[in-house]
C-alpha cells in the first residue's frame, strides 16, 4: 500500500475540502496522511484511507519539540511524515499567487515539499497572479523538479507546458461522482464572499460596498420574480456567513423572509452540494460553487473576483459574467437575461478530460500495483 502525505489548504473551504475527497477515493488502495486542525478528525471520518493528525496530538507535539531541538525547524512532524511516505501530493487551486512583494516564505514551502519528499505531485493548481517576473521563474525552476504537475486552465498550462511532466485539465472537481437530482426547486443559490481584508498586490477589497449592492439587487428581482432564495457559505472562516448576513440585513427584504434561508457548509459535504443539485440557477462568487453548477448542469451567472475564474471562463467561451471591477455597470435584468448553460455533452467532455489531473500520480500508484501482482506471481 503506497503512504501518500496530503499536502493542502485546509480551512473548511467546501472546494478544496471537496478536492482532497476526490483524491482518496480515486486510490481506495493507498493510505493517504493529512496534517491539519483537528475539525477534520469529524469531518473526514468517513473517508477510511485517511489518517488525520492536528497539531493537539500528543505524538505531533512529541516531535515537534523533539526536532525543534535537535533540527532548529518548527515544522518537526510534517517534515518526518513527508520523509516516510513514498509521496507528496499537493492538491489546491490558487496556491501560488504572489499576495505581496516578500513571496520567500512561501517559496521556501514549497520548497520543502520537494526537499523532504521522495515524489512531489502538484494537482488542480492555476498559477498567478503574480507581480514579478523572477516570482514566475523562481517557481518554473521548482516545478520543473516535481514528478508531476497538472494545471486547472491553459493560461497557466501554457506558463509551464516547457516542463514535459506538465498537463492540462478542467477543474478537479469535475472528477467528482455524484448523480443528478430529479427534485429541483424554483430556487436560485448564491454563493458570496467577503471582501474584507483582501487588500494586498491584487486588492479587491474597495469594491465591497458595490458587490454588497448588486448581490442585494440581483437577489430582490428574483425574490420578485417569484424564485426561493438560498445563501450557502462556502467557507465560514473566510467570512462567506458574515457577508451573507450583511447582505440580508436590508429592509428591502423585509417582505420575502419565508422565501430566504441561509446555508453554512460545516464540514458535510453531501447537504451543501445537495443544496446546489436540487436549485434551479447557481449565482457563484466563490469558483467551485460555479463549477458544481456546471457539474450539475444548472444554469450559471459567474461573478468574476479573481483571474482563476476569468481564465476558466475564457477556457470554455463563456460570455455572460460580472466583472467586480465593473460590477456598478452591469445591467440586473440583461445579466438575468443572457445567463448561460453548459451542454451535458459538454460537461461529459470536461469530467472526461478533468481526470488528466491524475495523470502522473496514477502512473506511480498504478505501477506499483502491477510490480506487486507480478510479485504475487512469481
């Protein structure tokens, strides 16, 4: 059985919890180790391949003041687990934009993954947006030791598509299997997030009062005409409840309280994606919150905060968005009007094409099955 150290951004985020469920129930054989807070002790239970370890334990705290004696780092036990198992895996989407000038702590991280693992693999990434060129070859020089490297869009394939282990596909959740619901609601879903705090080299933080707006605008018109309205919060620490709160807090929604619920992702993966399967139109700020409208073929009206979505977007042809940056100019009932779907021949293509993500890691698991049969054998 291959030992795989899950390397990932683990802060009760629905997408990339969703990302790293993907990634064990591909490989029922291997046994996967997580090293994060202990709120995935529950909320990950379920999965049998994986071990979860939280810096509470008493063995984590063992050897973390162990080594930080005897090897001046304070990252003891996650650099032990690395070296024991046969591989790294990291699984994320935005994990390489240059938030600020200083990008060297986090470049020394992902260096680490290299230094303390036998295979790295970097799975679902999109790089960017970066401000600095050296930024950019400081990390094409890293990837380009990695033994696999598979991106989410073509703009930053193409980035990297010099480094032969490097490959293309649609988002990972699209590898995600699940069926489709036969009891859809007259409801539309929003997904939203805060602004608050994100003011570093890509500050979007100054349009927060105009997002506010518009989500409140978009969502009184389809209160109005006739639609259920839920809010799912994607990811409670960053804020999703709080913004949401905000939002309805307006006595412009005084009149329709029984037609709005609000939602917040906890862990349960299955209830929130439940919610997004039984709606009738998805409006998603957050990304995976428009990727699972697709996945589920709902109809889509995207709202454009980061490139990773305009990037996607641009990868698919899609037309109709919001752009933040010109969110005070979009029309509520032309937005409304021109909303998009994607074909279900379409979606099969990406769900196809989605599993290239796995590519190289299949190839070093799925090896050693076939050395351990012929072992077997002999």
């Amino acid at each position: 059985m291959k030992k795989i150290f899950v390397y990932a951004y683990m802060a009760q985020n629905l997408g990339d919890d969703l990302m790293v469920r993907i990634l064990c129930d591909r490989y029922p054989n291997a046994q996967f180790y997580l090293y994060s807070d202990k709120f995935y002790k529950t909320a990950f239970k379920d999965i049998k391949n994986l071990i979860i370890y939280s810096s509470e334990d008493k063995e984590v705290k063992f050897w973390n003041k162990a080594l930080k004696h005897i090897k001046k780092t304070t990252n003891g036990f996650m650099e032990r687990l690395m070296e024991k198992c046969d591989a790294t895996v990291h699984i994320g989407g935005s994990v390489f934009i240059q938030h600020n000038d200083d990008y060297s702590a986090f470049l020394k991280a992902d260096a680490d993954l290299r230094k303390f693992s036998k295979k790295v693999y970097l799975i679902g990434s999109n790089f960017g947006p970066y401000k600095d060129k050296q930024y950019y070859l400081d990390y094409h020089c890293l990837l380009s030791t990695y033994d696999g490297v598979s991106f989410r869009d073509r703009y930053s394939y193409n980035k990297f598509k010099d480094i032969p282990q490097v490959v293309y596909a649609p988002d990972v959740v699209f590898n995600y299997k699940t069926t489709l619901s036969t009891n859809i609601e007259h409801r539309v879903l929003f997904s939203a997030i805060s602004l608050a705090g994100r003011n570093d080299n890509f500050a979007i933080m100054q349009y927060w009062e105009v997002y506010r707006k518009f989500i409140q605008n978009l969502a009184k018109k389809y209160l109005e005409l006739g639609y259920n309205i839920t809010f799912l919060s994607f990811c409670e620490p960053q804020g999703d409840l709080y913004e949401i709160s905000e939002i309805i807090n307006t006595s412009d929604f005084d009149n329709f309280k029984d037609k709005i619920e609000v939602k917040n992702y906890n862990g349960n993966i299955e209830e929130s994606i439940s919610l997004i399967k039984e709606s009738e139109i998805i409006v998603g700020t957050r990304f995976h919150s428009i990727i699972l409208g697709w996945l589920f073929n709902k109809l889509v009206l995207p709202i454009v905060y980061d490139n990773k979505t305009m990037q996607v977007l641009n990868d698919m042809n899609l037309k109709n968005y919001a752009l933040l940056q010109e969110i005070d100019k979009v029309s509520i009932d032309c937005f409304i009007k021109n909303i998009e779907s994607v074909s279900s021949s379409e979606i099969d293509v990406l769900k196809k094409e989605a599993e290239n993500h796995f590519k190289y890691l299949d190839l070093f698991i799925n090896d050693n099955e076939i050395k351990k049969r012929r072992q077997d054998c002999e």
